[in-house]
C-alpha cells in the first residue's frame, strides 16, 4: 500500500493542467484563489512571488514554488507589482527573458487530508537546496511537453504533473524531516497501522488489532500515533473511511448500503449518522452538492 499515493488520490479531483509562458518587461500577473493546489517554476530569469496573506518569496532560476492551499497570490518581476494582470490573459512575448511554467491542482478542499494540511501555505524549492535530482528530471520533461507539443501530450501532461506534485511533497518531506507526518512515514510500526487501515477500511478494526498490526501496547500506538498523525488512531480510521465515503458519493451512483459497506459500516443507519457528525449533512445531500 503507497500512502501518499492513496491519500492524492482521494483528494484529487479532475485532470491537472499546466501552461507555459515567455514574458518580457515589465510584467505582474494575478491568480486568484483556488480550490486546490497550484505550482510555478521559474524555468528562466527571476521574479517574486507576493502572497495575498504572507511573506513576499524571491524566486530565481529554476526554483519551485507549491501553494496546496490555493491561496490567491502575483507573480510579478518585483515587489511593486502595480497592476497585475490574470495570468489568463497573459500575452506571450518572444522577446521576453523570463519563462514560467505554471499549473494546478483540482482537491476536493471538503475533507482536507492531515498529511496535506501539514503542508505550508508555501513550499519553496530553490533551485541550489537539497539533492531533488528526480524533481529536476521531472520538470524537465514537463516543461519539453508544454514547449513542445507532440502526439500523446495531453497523456504526458497528466502523468508528469501527477509526478511533480508527488515529487514536490516528497522533497518537502525530505527536507523537513522532523516534523510529524515525515517522521510517521519513516516510523515502521506507524506505517504499518496506517496501511493496514488503507488497505482494508471496511475491515472492523479495533485498537487491539492495530496494535497488533503495529508489535506495540495500545498505550503505546496511541501516544506514538497521535504525536505523528496528529490524530488518535481510531479518529484517523474515522476520517479517512468518511473521506473514502465522500469520494464514492462524489464519483460513483453507488447506493448508501453498499458505500457504507466499503467504509466498515453494517448499516447504511449508522453510516449516514456518522457521515453526517462529520460533514454536517446526510450522504444524500452531499452527493447533491456535486450533482
């Protein structure tokens, strides 16, 4: 069981997309806010990144930024932005000395993952930190796909932004390896409780079979657990089952008995009570919100 794959799986919603631009002097572009992720590389030349709500963020060639709250934000060639434009209506400009490449994210931002909410409101790659040699390849490829269009492209794009928002989390996680979900994916007895409930949520699990599962006491997984998860164990069973549940609701027309079923509920009765402790609506209404 690949956790993170599993866990951006779930969150992920539509297909990703990315576009590249050359741009010349002077040049200020807007993104509003966005219910998902979005990412900018500086492929040549240098600019800043200007936070609606943070800290302006120097960039310079070949630096990476990730935003996976999808906070609005300019991109700009200085910190007097002026007026910026939507990158939208951005008009390319062979002259130009600086090339971006930008892309985002669609995630389903009703049930953000723990994992992803540990995540900065920036994650700043620079181009000279850390040994993030696959990173670099990827975003090669990436950014040969977008210049260069070629039959299969659109397949391209997919795969390789889905490798880069992989690659991003995991240089982060690398370079922070302290912090709590870095340090439960590196813990083994962690790990295998976490993938043990992925890879059977509709099992009836009680904290003694994932104490089993982990070779610890009870008292034991649940201290250790929850300092790494931030989560008790049990809780984190209930909300990634509600998050598998909200997907189903989102994706498929499967019927309220047989999603409760997959999620580890003998009744749709307790499902949907459960279901809607967590999001304040029974799974019928919020299978609508999307309808």
């Amino acid at each position: 069981m690949d956790l993170l794959s599993d866990i951006i799986a779930v969150m992920r919603t539509g297909r990703p997309s990315a576009s590249w631009a050359r741009v010349a002097s002077p040049w200020s572009y807007r993104f509003a806010p966005y219910d998902g992720a979005g990412f900018h590389v500086v492929v040549r030349g240098s600019g800043w990144l200007l936070m609606d709500d943070g800290d302006p963020v120097q960039l310079g060639p070949g630096d990476v930024v990730l935003l996976p709250a999808g906070h609005g934000h300019v991109l700009a060639e200085s910190r007097n932005a002026g007026d910026p434009v939507p990158f939208e209506h951005a008009v390319p400009d062979e002259t130009g000395n600086v090339e971006l490449l930008c892309g985002k994210y669609r995630l389903d931002r009703r049930r953000t993952h723990p994992l992803l909410a540990t995540l900065p409101n920036v994650l700043h790659l620079p181009a000279h930190a850390g040994d993030h040699g696959r990173l670099r390849a990827a975003l090669g490829l990436l950014a040969a796909e977008t210049t260069n269009p070629r039959p299969g492209r659109d397949a391209a794009l997919a795969g390789l932004l889905d490798l880069l928002l992989v690659y991003l989390v995991r240089a982060w996680f690398d370079d922070h390896e302290d912090l709590g979900w870095p340090r439960a994916l590196r813990d083994r007895a962690i790990t295998a409780v976490l993938e043990a409930m992925h890879a059977a949520p509709d099992k009836p699990w009680r904290i003694e079979d994932l104490a089993a599962a982990a070779g610890l006491s009870r008292t034991t997984l649940t201290r250790r657990f929850t300092d790494l998860v931030g989560q008790a164990p049990m809780t984190y069973l209930t909300h990634w089952r509600m998050t598998l549940a909200a997907r189903l609701l989102r994706d498929t027309d499967l019927g309220l008995e047989p999603v409760a079923r997959r999620v580890g509920y003998a009744s749709p009765f307790a499902f949907s009570h459960a279901f809607k402790r967590e999001f304040g609506v029974a799974p019928g209404q919020y299978r609508s919100l999307d309808a």
